[in-house]
C-alpha cells in the first residue's frame, strides 16, 4: 500500500474506533511510538506488545466522549493527523479537551514510527 492510502486507511479506523483493525492492518510488528514529554513507561513504546499495552492503558485510563481526526497531510513516506479530543481522566475525574498533532512514517507498506506532539496539562 502506498503512504497516501494508509493515511487513508488509519483516519477511517482512528474515526470508526477500530484501533485493533488498525494495528492489524497497518502496523510494522517493530512499530516505535513515542509520546512526546512524557517520561512514564507509555512515553517510548517498541513493538506491538507494547502498543497493544499502551492502548490497554489509554482505554483504562480516559473515557472518550468524542475524537475528531482530520484529513492527513501526506509527503513521501510521512503523514500526519490532527485529534481532537474530549476525555475523563477516570482517576480525577477531571475532563478535558486535547488537541494534538500525530506523526506517522511508513516504510515498506507499513508504519513503523509514530509521534504524538501536543501541550502538557
């Protein structure tokens, strides 16, 4: 597949909440993820294990209300994505809205690398 049509592919699923048909799909089993600031075990993931953790931590740490993901802006082997998002952190009960910007490379039909970059709380 090319970079433009897994951008494609990855916004549908991202808007239809089908992470797991994503990972499936799209994803390098060597898959790096990088949260951007964040210095907790979830900031630097390698592997889909580890993704597949830290999307266990992110469904049991925050209800999503709503997600808005836009169109993504593709240039040779990278795209990028923008969410928003409106969330509950279930510890504090504190909810929020978050607007960040994704960063995606892709290498051999699958993506291998991305980056979340958005402000801290």
């Amino acid at each position: 597949m090319s970079t433009e049509s897994i951008a494609k592919t990855l916004v549908d699923c991202c808007r239809k909440g089908e992470w797991e048909k994503a990972y499936q799909e799209l994803y390098s089993p060597e898959i790096v993820s990088i949260e951007t600031g964040d210095t907790s075990d979830m900031g630097h993931i390698q592997g889909m294990d580890g993704l597949k953790k830290k999307g266990d931590w992110w469904a049991e740490t925050f209800d999503v209300h709503s997600i808005e993901v836009s169109e993504p802006t593709v240039a040779d082997n990278w795209f990028s994505v923008r969410f928003e998002m409106d969330t509950t952190h279930k510890p504090s009960q504190q909810r929020s809205k978050t607007s960040e910007i994704a960063v995606y490379q892709v290498l051999d039909g699958k993506i291998v690398r991305e980056q979340f970059f958005y402000d801290q709380p």
